[in-house]
C-alpha cells in the first residue's frame, strides 16, 4: 500500500510542478480536474498490478523494476491518451503529449530506482526473533523469508541443550537463551517475536515471564500461523491441530446472498463472452490439430466440484491420445505427454476456454480452486488434513493458488496449493476476486499458464 501511495504522490507532483512551471495545460488539467486525476490514478493502480510492479520481490530488484516501469508507464499513458472523455482532450501541440509520458515515467522510474538500491536494503529489513522447537527451525525460517525481502529472522529461541545439543543448526543466527531475551530484544531493535511452539506447555515458567514482560513494554508478538499467513498469504495448514476452528473463521462472503448473486450474474455475462471467443477459436484449434495434432479437438475428464459432487469438465486437447492408458499421474511443466501445439495453449490458458460451458453450467465458477480428479482427491486427502476443505465453494477456471504458485507435480506442491486456496476460501471478497482477475491477465501477458 506504502508503493501505491508514493507512486501516486510522485507522478502528482511531478506533473503538477512541470505543469504550473512550463504552463502546460494537459498536464495541469491531469492533476487538477478530479475526475482525470482518478482515471489516471486507476489506470496506474491496475495496470501496474498486471505488470507486477508492486510485487516486492520486483520492486526490490532494480533489473526487474525497470522493466516493470517501463510496461506500466508505456500502457497506462496509452490507455490515458485513449479515453479522452475521462482524460483531458489531447493537445494541438504533441510535444505536451510527450513531455507527459516523461513526466510519468520519469518520477516513477527515479523513485523505484531509489526504493530498489536504498530502501529495500538491508538496514530496511524487519528483524524479528523466532520461538520455536528446534526440529522446525530450517522449515519455519525459509517459509518467511523467501516471501518477503524485507524480513529477516536474526535471532531464536530454543531449548537446545535440554536435547544435549551444543550447536544449532543455523550457525549464521543468533542463538537467545530465555533470561536474556528482554535485553537482546532491546539492544537489537527486534520488529517483532514470532512464536511457533505448537505446545503451550513447551514455553517455561522463565520464558513466559519475560515474554510478558516485552509485551507489557509494547513488543509486538504473534503466533508463527498469524505471520505466515500475512507474509505468505497462505494458511499454514501443516501446522493447524485440533484447534483447527481458529484459523479458519471462512469469508462471510460464502454465506453473503448478495455477494454470491453478483458474482453469479457477472460469472454468466463473462461465461457467455467467453464462449463468443471460444467459437471463434474453435476453427483456428481445429485447423492446427488437423495438421500437427491429429485426434480429438475436445477432452474431457472428471473432476471434484462444490460438496464433492464428480463433474465433467471441457478442455481443448492438449496432450497426444490416450495420455493415461495405464494411471493417472500429475501433470507435470515439462510433461512429454503434452504436445507442442499444446504446450501454446496451456502458456496461453487457452485450453481452459470450453470451461465456460461448466461455468454457464454451475458446475463451476470464474474464481475458486482448480477442481482435481477424484483419483488424486482421494489420494491426497488421505494424508492431507483439511484437503476436502476446498470443496466447500465450486472451483475455478482461475484461483489464488493458479496464480501464485506453479503446477502442482507432487503430495508435497499440493500441500502449497492447498494452502493457498483455503486463504481464498478464507478471505474471499470482491477485492481479492479482481487482484486475481489482474494476476490472471498477468500470467496471459508473460505467457506463463502450465
């Protein structure tokens, strides 16, 4: 939010100063008239989020960030230029049009450079201090850090000598016994204890005494769960016991009449447009299958929907025939079973596109968990707790696990994608429902669909 806010505040001075200094009315007139300054504010909002430019991980990479400025500079000043009802009329004179686009893209550029080399330095980073078992260190550390660049776990608290151990088995962090800890947390500058011991009775009398204590002088501590999911945007199911009932408090939107009737009706408005452009690609896929792809244009296969109830769903081939002769096995990025034709479609995600007839359907939804094959349900949800959660709201064509994590070739990559559908089952709103709308264009953009 910070980014959004200073990107912002950098293009509304930059045009507002350059504007009043030079008297350039289109760009006056950009900053000035309220509902240009909206549309503009929009455009960069939306456009920039598709272009990833408020990814953290881009915004701290000066490479990255460059591209990304330059894609959403670029479109977003296009897209201005082309809505002159909600955008100042276009000027006679075409060098204000190109002093515009330097002004945007010049306080934008100048401001992410500075963020990327100072700003998410190291002396930037949160420090916090971690609380656990001494068995989950490695585990818990590099499910927060690798998130987010700006955290660092420095420090941790564990009862190692009580297992006749001598060293951790971090030796670049910082060992804390529990009677120093008010004391390194202070001389530290320590954003936050992060407390990941799954059993209450595990924390001694000493160790809650000074907890308490860092609590009682304004310390922020959190559970590990509370962090990991914030950072992550996942629910960390692998560590949800009997206890279950307090992670997941799911979306009032599951149960909001008026929500869920919204989504239905923009749901069928977007399956009816979606199966517009099918029928148009229909011809062009044929054509290519004829020639490079020889078999069936359509497959089907079933899957698991809302309730568990087993539908089939429609896809355009993407494999040779008779893929699965013997078993059914996980889908893989570089499957040989998939066919060069196939492998543009799926990049392209437009394979998914007869799924609109399980949209128009009901089987199916625009936004939920991708629905998997009864075979690996059951498999899955065998050892997996919470694995027949997902199917408590119909799946999707697309979901926050889709775009935030890659095809799931293992038990193990099921479990990340588990983790991120019950953050979408739990947070469920309009708002999330269009970050991944724009995520979804994102992955169209960059050509990465699996």
């Amino acid at each position: 939010m910070i980014l959004h806010l200073v990107d912002f505040f950098c293009v509304f001075m930059a045009l507002h100063t350059v504007g009043y200094f030079f008297d350039l009315v289109y760009l006056k007139s950009a900053v000035t008239n309220v509902v240009h300054l909206v549309v503009l504010i929009l455009y960069l909002k939306v456009i920039g989020t598709i272009f990833e430019l408020y990814n953290l991980q881009v915004a701290s990479n000066e490479f990255l960030v460059i591209r990304s400025t330059i894609l959403t500079v670029t479109t977003t000043v296009l897209a201005y230029f082309l809505t002159p009802v909600y955008s100042p009329q276009l000027p006679s004179n075409r060098l204000q049009i190109l002093t515009f686009l330097g002004v945007v893209f010049l306080s934008l550029i100048l401001w992410r450079i500075f963020y990327a080399r100072f700003l998410a330095s190291k002396r930037f980073h949160q420090n916090a201090l971690l609380i656990c078992d001494e068995e989950q260190l490695d585990e818990l550390i590099s499910g927060l850090e690798h998130i987010d660049p700006h955290y660092k776990i420095i420090a941790y608290v564990s009862d190692f000598k009580a297992k006749g151990l001598d060293n951790p088995i971090h030796p670049n962090l910082k060992s804390v016994s529990s009677k120093d800890l008010v004391v390194f947390v202070k001389e530290k500058n320590i954003t936050e204890i992060v407390v990941a011991i799954q059993k209450p009775d595990s924390i001694t009398a000493e160790l809650y005494q000074q907890l308490l204590k860092l609590l009682e002088s304004g310390n922020v501590i959190r559970e590990y769960s509370q962090v990991y999911e914030a950072k992550t945007q996942r629910i960390p199911v692998q560590y949800v016991g009997r206890d279950f009932y307090r992670f997941f408090p799911f979306s009032r939107s599951n149960q909001n009449r008026l929500y869920l009737l919204m989504v239905r009706i923009l749901e069928i408005i977007v399956s009816i447009i979606g199966l517009l452009i099918t029928m148009l690609l229909i011809p062009f896929v044929f054509l290519v299958n004829t020639m490079a792809n020889k078999g069936s244009l359509f497959y089907t296969q079933e899957r698991v929907g809302k309730d568990g109830v087993v539908f089939n769903i429609l896809k355009f081939r993407t494999m040779i025939e008779n893929a699965e002769l013997e078993n059914a096995v996980f889908a893989k990025a570089q499957d040989n079973r998939i066919t060069a034709f196939g492998r543009f479609m799926r990049k392209t995600r437009m394979d998914e596109f007869p799924q609109f007839v399980n949209i128009l359907k009901g089987e199916m939804a625009v936004i939920g968990p991708r629905p998997e094959r009864p075979f690996f349900v059951k498999e899955i949800a065998e050892i997996m707790p919470f694995y027949e959660t997902r199917h408590i709201i119909k799946p999707g064509l697309t979901g926050w696990a889709q775009v935030n994590y890659s095809y799931g070739e293992s038990i193990e990559e099921s479990l990340i994608k588990l983790q991120y559908d019950l953050y979408y089952i739990k947070h469920r709103s309009f708002y999330l429902d269009f970050n991944i709308t724009l995520k979804t264009i994102t992955t169209i953009l960059f050509y990465r669909g699996q």
